[in-house]
C-alpha cells in the first residue's frame, strides 16, 4: 500500500467508535491512520495528498463477511439467469451463449430461480436439450444448492436410471427413473466433477474481476467462503504480485480438511491482505432448493430437508479443525440445522476455546436458540439481502415458522455477534442495498409497506457496523472495521448521509463515490 501519506478533510465521519463516533479529519499513513479528530485539531504532512470530501459521509470501509469471491467472478462471466420470468426466457439466454461457445464446449451460468417463475416449479432437462443438445450446460441455482443441466452434462458425468444418490444430495428423476436434469447439493458435484477445471489464468482472472466490483461498491475486506486449492493458490498469485488490493479472510472448503491439517494451515496465516480465517462447513442445503433441515416439514410437503452429512461426522469434523488451530465457519438455514450446529458447538467448547466459532446463514431460528448464540459466544453471519429477496419464499414454504427467520433485532437484543455479508454471487454484493433491507425490512420497491415482519428491523448504525466491526470481530480481524489511529486505512466515501435521511428507503439513492484500501484509491476519484 501507499507509502506516502493522505489526509482527509472536510467529511462527515463516522468512525464506529462508540466514545468518539464523530469527526471531520483524518490522517492515513503508510497505510493506516495516525490521527483521527475534528476539522483544525489535525495538520496534513508536508507530503500529503489532500482529499476534500466536500462534507459527505465517510464509513469504515465494508467487509463482506459471506462471499464467495471466485464464484463471483466466475458468474460474471457466465449466463446470467437472475430474474428471469420463465424458464423460457432462461433457455433463450443458454441458447445465445451456445451459439457462441464452441460445439462440446461446457457452458456455465448461474442465478435461475424456479419461485420466480409460473408455478413455482423446477425445470428439466429437455428444455436445454433442445438448444444445446451437444454442449454440456451446468446452471447453478441462485442459492448455489442445486443445478439445472442438460443431457450432455449428465452424459460427461456418466450419471443415469441407474446412478446411486450420494449422502446429503438428490437426484430428481422421472416416473422411469430417469434423472430429471435436477441435482441437489451433494450430487451436484457429480457434473462439477466432470467438468473441466479453470485454468490459473481463468481463476486470477475471475477474481480480479470480483475484486473490482468489490471495489465499486464500497468493499474494501472480504471473507471468502468455501475457498479451495485452486482459488487459494490464485489469491497467494494476487497477493505476492502486489495485485491483491482487497483484504481477504479466506475459509477453505471443508472437502479438502485432510489437506489443509496435513500442511499446517491455521487461522491468522497470512498478512494483512489474505489470512486464513477457518473452514467453512455445511450442515444443510438452502430454503430455495428445498433443503434446509427443518424440524417439522415444508408447508404442504412431507419433506423436512436434510443434513448435508451425518451429524455426528460433521462434529468429528469440527472438532479435528479447532484441534488443528482451524476455525469453524458453519453454514446453517434450517431451524433444526442451526439448533444441532449449536448443540455441537456447545459440546466442543473446551476444544480450541481461544478459536471464533461462527454459524453461516443461521436463517430460520426457534426462539429458544436464539439466546444461545450470545451465551455460546457463536457470531451470527447473516446476510440481510436473503431477508427481502426470499420473504415471498419464506411464507410459502415456512408459513408461520417464517416468524423467527433472519431475525437480526432479536439476535442483536440478545447479544449475538452479528456480521453482514451478501453471500455473493447468491445475490448482490452491495452493502447498501443490505443495510436497506436490514433498516427497513422492504425490497427496493417499497413492499411491504410496513415491513416485512417489522419488528426486526435494526436501525442505521446497527447495520453499518454489523458490515464493519462486525464483520471484523467475527474474523478477529484487528486493525479494521473503524476510523481510528492504528487501523488500517480503509474507508468509503458515498454520495448520500445514511443517517441523514429521514426516508429510510432513500438509502437505495445512496453511491460509492471513493473507496480507499491502505491509503490508496481503488475506486473513484480517477484511482
């Protein structure tokens, strides 16, 4: 980062110091800031780049603290299948991207959600089939726990009537028994496995582009989930090549845990741009793919959902990485899933006590388990985004159990650690659009109009800090998430005062206008 120095005058800043939450002033140096105070009580230094905010609001900068940062980059480059209005639509989207994809080729997209379209119901095969009836196709559900593929797809991956289901996935399949076209979870890795791997230049490539639009948005730290071999390798690439200028808390994918206790990783390796965090376990699948463990099963269903694997594997699991010096980072949405998550971290609390244990999600909740993740010091990593995107999801398929579902007030009451992210590329990465939904508990149109289920909705400050020192202390990332001499020099600059407005719905109208990590512009203000 920038060696010289940069002083920051004239700004509204929100420092997210309790005692001192308010100035006007900062100095960054050598990448950190040395003073922090009002307009006058601090000099800029003689070689001193002097950036005047022109009164607007200043912020820590935000960390994402659920996203998966290859994976954005890669749907940045895929089918883009996002509210689309019928299945349709979706397949007229494969169809220009097979018209320029070489024949065999594999093509890639993401983002297709079955609740958006008529009747709610999942598509199959044969409607691929019918545009792309050579090249392999592999769409990832918005949630990222199943996938839509073609013929071609199944084919490379040798999976048929006769294919066994694998622990913790499905395979939809006809009346014939024929698979449908639908993988769940587990079995999804039965086409990924076939697939072709990226390349290293295609995967810094990827990142690089999900760095930049981190950027854009404010983003200056990101915990990347479910890392593996290859996307690590290519953030150390990034990092050693001074190309890495976002902060990255990388949380390795639990499928290679042998390896990484086998080579020593352990939380807190790294510097200051690229750590490692922990692992990233999964309890259950998701509310849109219909595989979040439930108690009591989805309304109008017999189903209940299911463990992604057997539980008493999954704490042999954990208790192996905290033994090794690797933090938990649990992915839980069911309420049965987050009520055994926290069960089993309760039973392994004398191992490694000194670790942070988080739970991922931790979606729909029974009230008694709210409580449990202060009392249990477990950070709540939620992403406020899912709460207005999936509410209309929630109701249908969790009817009055949708009550204790991204209940943010409660958990905050309650003493929870909370952490914000976006679990991108599920949905966006902007932090603006989820601090709305978390302060207003409406999606961007206004609705509903009182809110969806109101009373857990949090206030301003509350959810900026929950995407800044939040975040930070659920990384034990010391040194971010606030303005203050010895932190590191990240910050954003918008273009609206959050606090300011007297219309909450007006935090949609807010942009980035400056992001700065170290003391270096990484986006706006011709940086």
């Amino acid at each position: 980062m920038s060696e010289r120095s940069l002083y920051l005058r004239n700004a509204r800043i929100w420092t997210g110091v309790v005692t001192a939450p308010w100035a006007e002033t900062a100095l960054i140096r050598d990448g950190r800031f040395v003073a922090v105070g009002r307009d006058g009580s601090i000099g800029a230094a003689t070689d001193s780049t002097t950036l005047d905010a022109g009164g607007r609001l200043v912020l820590p900068g935000f960390t994402d603290a659920h996203a998966h940062l290859l994976g954005t980059g890669a749907a940045m480059a895929g089918v883009q299948l996002k509210r689309t209005a019928n299945v349709d639509e979706a397949v007229q989207r494969v169809a220009e991207r097979v018209a320029r994809t070489p024949a065999g080729g594999w093509v890639r997209g993401a983002g297709w959600d079955q609740n958006d379209w008529p009747g709610a119901r999942f598509p199959d095969r044969q409607a691929l089939d019918a545009v792309a009836p050579q090249n392999p196709v592999v769409l990832a559900h918005t949630s990222g726990h199943c996938s839509w593929v073609n013929s071609a797809a199944l084919r490379a991956a040798g999976i048929g009537a006769g294919t066994g289901t694998p622990y913790g996935g499905a395979i939809d399949r006809d009346g014939d028994g024929e698979p449908t076209g639908i993988l769940r979870d587990a079995a999804m890795r039965l086409v990924t496995d076939a697939a072709p791997n990226p390349t290293s230049a295609e995967r810094i490539a990827a990142l690089e582009e999900a760095i930049g639009h981190a950027h854009s948005l404010g983003v200056t730290g990101v915990h990347a989930m479910d890392a593996g071999r290859g996307e690590l390798q290519a953030l150390y690439a990034l990092r050693d090549g001074a190309r890495l200028r976002l902060r990255v808390h990388a949380y390795l994918s639990a499928t290679r845990l042998d390896e990484w206790i086998e080579r020593g990783v352990a939380t807190g390796d790294g510097d200051e741009m690229l750590r490692i965090g922990g692992v990233k376990f999964f309890a259950d699948g998701a509310l849109g793919s219909l595989t979040a463990w439930m108690f009591e099963p989805y309304e109008g269903s017999v189903d209940a959902g299911f463990p992604l694997q057997p539980p008493e594997e999954l704490e042999r699991d954990v208790r192996r990485a905290l033994e090794h010096g690797l933090a938990p980072a649990i992915h839980a949405i069911g309420d049965r899933a987050n009520a055994e998550v926290l069960d089993m971290i309760e039973r392994l609390g004398e191992v490694a006590p000194d670790l942070p244990r988080r739970i991922e999600h931790a979606q729909v909740l029974r009230d008694a388990d709210v409580a449990r993740f202060a009392a249990l010091c477990v950070a709540a990593s939620v992403q406020p985004i899912h709460a207005t995107q999936d509410m209309a999801k929630v109701e249908r398929w969790w009817g009055a159990r949708g009550r204790g579902a991204y209940a943010f007030r409660s958990l905050a009451a309650a003493g929870a650690p909370l952490a914000f992210g976006s679990d991108s590329p599920v949905e966006t990465m902007d932090p603006l659009a989820g601090i709305h939904a978390a302060v207003t508990r409406q999606d961007a149109t206004g609705q509903p109009a009182e809110g969806w289920h109101a009373d857990e909705r949090i206030t301003p400050e509350a959810a900026v800090g929950a995407y800044t020192w939040g975040a930070a202390q659920a990384a034990r990332a010391e040194g971010t998430g606030r303005i203050a001499a010895g932190c590191h020099g990240d910050f954003v600059m918008l273009t609206h005062d959050l606090f300011a407005e007297s219309d909450p719905m007006r935090i949609l109208d807010a942009r980035v206008a400056l992001t700065v990590v170290g003391g270096e512009i990484v986006y706006g203000g011709g940086g």
